[in-house]
C-alpha cells in the first residue's frame, strides 16, 4: 500500500508528501486513518496518518504548536478526557480507538515516556515494580529479576544497584528519564512512545538516552517527538515532519534531511524557519 | 488473521483496571453525595422546624420580625404570644457590625504592616501569633470576656457590665486573627510590580499603599471582613457568656442584651419539642441560617467582581 | 500637606496599629497561660471534676475530648477523602460540580451552634442516640467535613499533573494511579491538614452541647468494654469535653472554684491546640523529607 499525496504546486515543490515505511522486514504495527483531533471546538490535527515500522525508531518533528505532543498522546488514548480523537488507530489489525477497548490493557503494550522526568515520589525499585505488582506479579525473584533487567535496558543499573531502595526524587534528571523509561519497559510493552524525552537534560545524558535507545528499538517499536533536529538524524529510520496540525511530508529520514519535497520542510530542516 | 482475533479479544476484556476504576468512582462520589445530604439534611430540618412557628402555630412573620418581646410561652392581651424576635436580631447585628467596624482597621492596618512595611517582623512575630489565635477556641474568647473585660465594663460604666460592648470587646479580639491573616493573603496577592511601577513613578510608599495595594486588594479585603463578620454573626458561646441574655430592646450598649444565638445556647434545653417555645427558637436558628447564607452570597459576589476587574 | 510628611505619619500610624494589634494578642495568649499553667497539675488533669465543691479536676473532660476528637476524625476523614478525591481528580467542570462546592461552602459557613441544633433535632432525638459520645461525634464530623474535604483538595492539588500520566501511561486506572501514586505522595500534606483540623475540632462545644451533652459520668478506668455504662470506650455516654466544661460552669456559677479550673482548662486547650500545631508542622515536614531524600 503506497500512499503518496502529490498535490502538486506552481512550484516544483509539493504541498505535502507522504511516503508510508514499506520494508518487509519491518512490518508495520500501528497506523492511523483519518485522525482527527479536537480541544472543544479548535481542531489540533486534521491531516496527520501516519504508519509505523516494527522495530524501527520513527522521529515526529516540526515547529512548536503543530500538534506532535496531540498526535502523540492520541495514540495510547492519553488524551482521551481532555480531547475528542475521531477515526481508527489501527494496531496489529485492532481498532484501538473504539470504545469497547480497554485502555488499561492497551496502555500496557502502548508504553508512554514524557516532556519531563516524572519518577514516583517512591524508592527507584518500587517505582519498577509496583505497576507490575499491581497486575499480580508478586515473586519476589521474578520482580528483582524485571527490576535488574528494566534498568539495564535503560543503562542506568550500574549507577543505582546499591541505591535501589533510595528515593526516586533524589536522582538526577537524565538518570531520572532513565528510570521513566525503565518502569515503561518493566511492562513490556510493545510500541513505546517519547514525547521530546530529552528536552530537559544535559548533553552528555542526551546522547546516553539515544545510545539507550537505539539498544531499545531491537525489542520495541519506537516513536519519538523531538524538537532537536541532528537527534532525528542520528536515531530514527523513518521522520514526519508536522506543521499546524497537518503532516506535511513523512519519508526515511534520509529522504527528509537530504532531499524534502516540500518548501516548508525544507526550510524546516535546513533551519530557515520561524 | 486468528492472531487479530485473539488480540482483539484480549483488549477488549473487562481488565482489573477498569473494574478498579468504577468502584473508585462510585466510593468517592458517594462520599461526595454524603456531604451534600448533610448539607441538604441540615438547611431541611432546620427550615421545616423554623417554619412550624407560623404555619401551625399562626404567628405572623411580621410580628416576629418586628415585635420586641419575646416571651413564647405567655400570650398578650390580645391572645396572640409574645415571639417578637427584634431584639435578638437587632442584638446580633448590633454585635456583627461594631466588632467588624473595630477590627477592620486593626486587621487591615496590621496586615499592611505584615506585608508592606516591615515582612521581616510579621513574618517572624505577627504570622506565627496570629496563626496560632485563629485556632483559639471560642469558649476561651468567651471565659476572658467574663473575667477581664466584663469586670472592666462594669469598673468603667457600672451596671452589670454585661451587654452588647463586652461582646463587641470578645468578638473584636476573636474575629481579629482571622481577618487579619485573610487580609495578608489578599494583599499578597497584589503583583509585585505594581508596587514597584507606583514607586518608581516617584510615589510614596505610603501612595503607593493607599492608592494602589489597598485598591487592588479591595475586593480580597472585603472577603475578609465579611467573613469576619460572618463567623461573628454565628458565634455562640463567647457571646452569650458576656452579653447578659435579657431578651430586650438594647437600650444603650452596657445593658444586657440577646442575640440570637446566645437565646438558642440558653432556651433549646428548656422547651418541649414541637411547643411553641420550642418552635419559635428554631425560628432564630432559621434566621440564623438565612444570615449565613447571605453572608455566603455576599462572599461570591465580591468574589466575582473582583475576579471581573 | 507634604506627601513626605504624610508618608511619615500614616507610617508611624501603622507601626502604632500593628504595635497595639501585638500587644492585645501577646496579652491575650499571656493572659491565658499566666493564668491557666499555675493551676495545672496531675491531679487537675487526671481528677474528676466535683460539681459543687472545690479541688475538682478535669480528667474525665479531658479524655473526653481526646475520645471524641478521634471518633470524629475516624468517621469524617473517609468521607472527606472520598469527596476530596472525586472532587479533584473526577469531578468535571460542570454544574453538578459547581452545584456541589457550594453546598459544601455553605456547609462550612454554617453557624457551628446550628450544626449543633441540628445534631440535637436529628442524632439525639430523632434516632434516639441521646446526649451521647456518638451524637457528639456526628455533629463534630459535620462540622469538620467541609475544612478537611478543602485541605485533602488543596494537599492533592499539590502533587503534580505528570505523576497522574505517569501512572497512566503505565496502564494503571485512574483510581490506582489516586491511591497508590497520588495519595503517598501526598501524605505529608494531608496528615498536617488533618492535624490542624484537630485542633478546631477539639475546642469546638457548640456543637457539642446538645449533642454529646453537659454532663461527665464518672469513668472506670479499668473497665474497657465499651457496653459499659461507666466504661471509657462506651459510645452512648453523655460526655462532656473540657470546651463545654469551660462554658458550663461559667454558665451555671456553682462550682467555688470555677474561675480557676476554667483558668485552667482554658491554659490546656491551648497548649493542646499548640501542640497540634507543632505536630502539623514538624511531621508535615519530617515525612515530606523521607520521601524525597536519597
Ligand atoms: N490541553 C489542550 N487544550 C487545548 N488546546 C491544546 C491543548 N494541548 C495542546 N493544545 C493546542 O493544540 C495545538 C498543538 O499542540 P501540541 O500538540 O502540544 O504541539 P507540539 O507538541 O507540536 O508543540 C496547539 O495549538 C496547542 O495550543
Ligand atoms: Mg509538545
């Protein structure tokens, strides 16, 4: 299935230019169709499907306001008392938009990283272990065991394996964005969603974060917000480019940083842009 | 596609979480529903009771607003009884406002100093002193008034010394820590650089106070005084330690007097349920009731104008 | 006149005003203790109280309040967590909501001596309990639901929007996210409000003198089933606080040495509501660091 929309301009750039991951090997695993996104009456995204490859990092990107963060949140229904989402998530074959999902199971295969590090005002095990506690698993070995391995994931073990039962709140903000992402993989998810995990942290736990996740995407589907262009090169396969509420041009990110097809976006990437 | 299928199944389960969910939904919002079956459970009884006086027992609500003496169990010459509650409205309002009219100066003028003039002291010495009297119990105010101020009434103006200036004294002292903390809450409020941009236009600090804190903080002070007055409306017991309880016309403001609390704390144990006597004291408590709802809609409509400007 | 000139006066004035405002509220604290802490003993506070004689002390009052204030608290820190809860985290802007907020400010605008009356129509003679520890505590429960309803609001209030996602995210319903990420957070804060809602709820006594009643039967301290009549436990005793002892015998003016066991009462009152006070203040802030700290 090739989507392309080629509306073609005056110009010999187009106005938005669609190209869906089609890669044998990586199937596609959640995709939207005609997503609509509403604030009360405002309408926040109106043109943004997208299809996401299996075990592929895809990076959404453009300007402050476009709607990434609502295209985001949309996917694991996050946004679901604070916005109306009209049209199909479609994951692995599922509608998870309709009402008859529920979104708790849901939310346990899509996994959500966030903006700022918001550990638990509780110990960095408890913090692991206490949503899978909550599920039934009770054995303490096995609990240890996702504990040791969520962290390692993360690459934050060696840094906390004595502290384990020392406050979450005391760790630093990028050790901090790890343990998030540690306690988001303890569930084992199946996608994993970042929205700009890495705004607020230092250049040093910024590229940890990215080594951390391109160890990731072996086992989870991953999809990104970033404002942080050289970022999208450096770790995604795939990148969509918003602006105002529309999807203007998704492609490779090879595509997009070499070659866009659309001015906005190339104006965009090239840092010529508002 | 049996994997779909499969899947679909699995999250469309009615999973833990989401029975979880429904009971945390349906426990807190009893608890809500309860509180407002008290509410509801409260203004009803009182109403139904306070009403019985003029529907079974005929009294006219003018005469119970306007007559002056207040006898319920003995009827006058006309054979009509004697529940003319002016008294103890005039009593209670009497109170309400000159406490309030005293201590609006005091509370406001100290809050001023708190946040204005010297934040170092209040913070240290004002803050924690009145934080703490807000807490005082009332029968405290009341057990003072009746060892130092009534005394001292009676040293001043004879008489008893009993009336309504000791409980104005009481109610000064007690509503003071509350309006005063309310009112550097409202101040606080007050950007800081709307007292920068008045100095540096070259006004005074006094200017600055006068003419542009106190003016924004106007309705936030008005909160605060109204509350005040509010809670010295329904004071009970402090006030019927010091005031004399003489169901009377106050002819000046050492005689003895009532409010229409303090003839509720005194009568309530006395009457029969359902006789008039009795009927007729649920009558004050519904008048009492009324004033603080009253009081309550004078709040939010300072609250919504201030929020208008 | 010079706004200078002006200046200088009406800042004098001011420093006049706060001045007098300091010393009316030091003489009241002082007068209180001064008065209040010579007369404290362990016999005062242990003693039961004698109706006619002198030398009576406050012991039955006393445990009285402390009873009470803790069924109050059991029976009305539920509820108010419940509605706290639903208020904050479910409840949506709407006219329901709204609708409801004001019932609960009116609830807590109301004149506690009417609270109190109603407790008397409503607990005491209409289901019968009579003046007993268990009216007394309704009452004092109603009084105290709509404060710590807005103090539990406010504690939550406090804990920020991202650990609610957070939980979410994690595909906990709102409610465990509530109970088990939001309330322990939240701990610190609620247990000072609780606290400071003790203190009004242990001086309190117009609600209570038609409701747990005026008078103070003796107690055995020995006998702890609560089916007892004489029993410490029993919830269907009249039982008197010490804030109605207060009133009471100011009222009647029988007892000799009313003035000095009021004195007295009153100086214990206030160290209790100190107490509390410090309490709030210093386990607020002792449990809010054992959260957070390495
Ligand atoms: N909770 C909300 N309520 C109303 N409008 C919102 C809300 N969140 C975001 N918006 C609006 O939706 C648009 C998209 O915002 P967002 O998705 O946060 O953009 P991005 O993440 O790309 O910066 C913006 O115009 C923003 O103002
Ligand atoms: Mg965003």
């Amino acid at each position: 299935m090739f989507v392309s929309n080629d509306v073609s301009n005056t110009e010999t750039m187009q106005e938005r230019h669609i190209v869906q991951p089609r890669d044998a090997q990586h199937p596609i695993v959640l995709s939207t169709e005609e997503l609509h996104v509403f604030y009360g009456k405002k309408e926040a995204i109106y043109e943004g499907d997208l299809q996401f490859a299996r075990n592929q990092i895809t990076a959404l990107i453009g300007p402050s306001g476009s709607g990434k963060s609502t295209y985001l949140r949309s996917l694991n229904r996050m946004n679901d008392r604070i916005a109306t989402v009209t049209g199909r998530i479609m994951y692995r074959g599922v509608d998870i938009n309709q009402p008859a999902i529920d979104v708790y199971e849901m939310r346990r295969r899509v996994g959500m990283v966030f903006q700022r590090p918001n550990p638990f005002a509780k110990s960095i095990y408890d913090n692991i272990a206490f949503a899978l506690r909550l599920r039934g698993t009770t054995d303490k070995h096995e609990l240890d065991e996702i504990v040791e391995t969520s962290l390692k994931q993360a690459a934050l073990w060696n840094q906390v394996k004595d502290d384990l039962n020392k406050s979450a709140l005391a760790l630093s903000g990028g050790q901090a964005q790890r343990l998030c992402i540690a306690r988001a993989i303890a569930v084992k998810p199946d996608i994993l969603l970042l929205d700009e995990p890495a705004s607020a942290l230092d250049p040093v736990s910024t590229s940890q974060l990215e080594d951390t996740l391109l160890e990731l995407k072996k086992q989870y589907t991953i999809i990104i917000v970033t404002h942080n262009m050289q970022q999208a090169g450096r770790i995604s396969e795939y990148t969509a480019f918003f602006n105002q509420g529309r999807v203007l041009e998704y492609d490779t990110t090879s595509h997009i940083f070499t070659n866009p097809q659309v001015q906005i976006t190339s104006d965009y990437v090239s840092g010529n842009f508002g | 596609m049996k994997t779909t299928q499969q899947l679909e199944r699995q999250l469309k389960r009615h999973s833990k979480a989401a029975k979880l969910e429904i009971w945390g939904k349906v426990v807190s919002f009893s608890a809500l529903l309860l509180i407002v079956a008290v509410v509801v459970g409260i203004i009803g009884f009182v109403a139904s009771k306070g009403i019985a006086t003029f529907t079974s027992n005929h009294v006219s609500l003018w005469d119970f607003l306007t007559e002056k003496k207040w006898n319920p169990g003995i009827t006058d010459a006309n054979g009509k009884p004697e529940v003319g509650a002016l008294p103890m409205i005039v009593g209670s309002f009497l109170i309400t406002i000159l406490s309030a009219v005293v201590a609006t100066p005091f509370a406001i003028g100290t809050a001023v100093f708190m946040n204005e003039i010297s934040p170092n002291k209040g913070a240290k010495i004002l803050q924690p002193v009145t934080e703490l009297l807000v807490g005082i119990p009332s029968v405290v105010y009341g057990f003072i008034g009746l060892s130092v101020v009534v005394p001292a009434t009676r040293a001043i103006f004879g008489g008893s010394g009993f009336g309504i200036l000791s409980g104005t004294c009481v109610l000064f002292v007690m509503i003071l820590p509350t309006v005063t903390s309310m009112s550097v809450d409202a101040l606080r409020s007050v950007p800081r650089y709307y007292r920068e941009a008045s100095l540096a236009l070259g006004a005074t600090q006094w200017q600055t106070i006068y003419k542009v804190v106190l003016r924004a903080a106007t309705p936030g002070l008005m909160t605060a005084v109204v509350f005040g007055m509010a809670r010295a409306f329904g004071e009970a017991l402090a006030v019927q330690m010091v005031i004399g309880n003489a169901a009377l016309m106050p002819g000046s403001l050492v005689d003895p007097a009532a409010t229409l609390t303090s003839v509720l704390t005194t009568g309530i144990g006395n009457t029969v349920m359902g006789s008039l006597q009795n009927n007729a004291l649920w009558s004050l408590a519904l008048v009492l009731l009324l004033m603080s709802l009253v009081f309550n809609l004078i709040i939010r409509l300072i609250g919504r104008k201030g929020r208008l400007q | 006149m010079n706004p200078k000139t002006q200046n200088k006066i009406a800042i004098g004035t001011l420093y006049g005003v706060a001045g007098l405002v300091v010393l009316i509220l030091l003489a009241l604290l002082g007068y209180i203790l001064v008065s209040g802490l010579p007369q404290l003993s362990w016999h005062f506070l242990t003693a039961p109280a004698k109706a006619f004689l002198a030398g009576g002390g406050v012991g039955v009052q006393l445990y009285n309040s402390f009873y009470l204030l803790l069924l109050a608290m059991l029976i009305s820190f539920p509820i108010a967590l419940g509605a706290a809860i639903y208020l904050y985290e479910y409840a949506r802007d709407n006219w329901v909501t709204t609708t409801i907020r004001t019932a609960i400010e009116i609830l807590s605008s109301l004149p506690s001596v009417v609270v109190g009356l109603f407790g008397f129509l409503f607990f005491v003679v209409k289901l019968r309990l009579g003046f007993s520890i268990l009216s007394g505590a309704f009452a004092l429960t109603f009084f105290n639901l709509p404060l710590l309803t807005r103090s539990i609001e406010d504690s939550l209030r406090t804990i920020d929007l991202s650990q609610r996602e957070g939980g979410l995210a994690l595909g906990l319903s709102r409610w465990e996210t509530i109970t088990r990420v939001i309330l322990p957070a939240a701990v610190p804060s609620i247990l000072t409000g609780v606290i400071l809602s003790a203190g009004r709820v242990f001086g309190e006594a117009a609600a209570l003198i038609y409701t747990a009643g005026q008078s103070a039967p003796a107690l055995d301290f020995t006998d702890w089933n609560p089916f007892n009549i004489s029993s410490p436990l029993n919830p269907m005793r009249p039982a008197e606080t010490l804030a109605v002892h207060i009133w009471k015998i100011n009222s009647e003016g029988i007892m000799p040495d009313a003035k000095a066991i009021s004195s007295g009462s009153s100086a214990v009152l206030v160290l209790a509501i100190l107490l509390f006070n410090f309490a709030a203040r210093y386990l607020g802030k002792r449990l809010y660091k054992r959260l957070t700290s390495a």
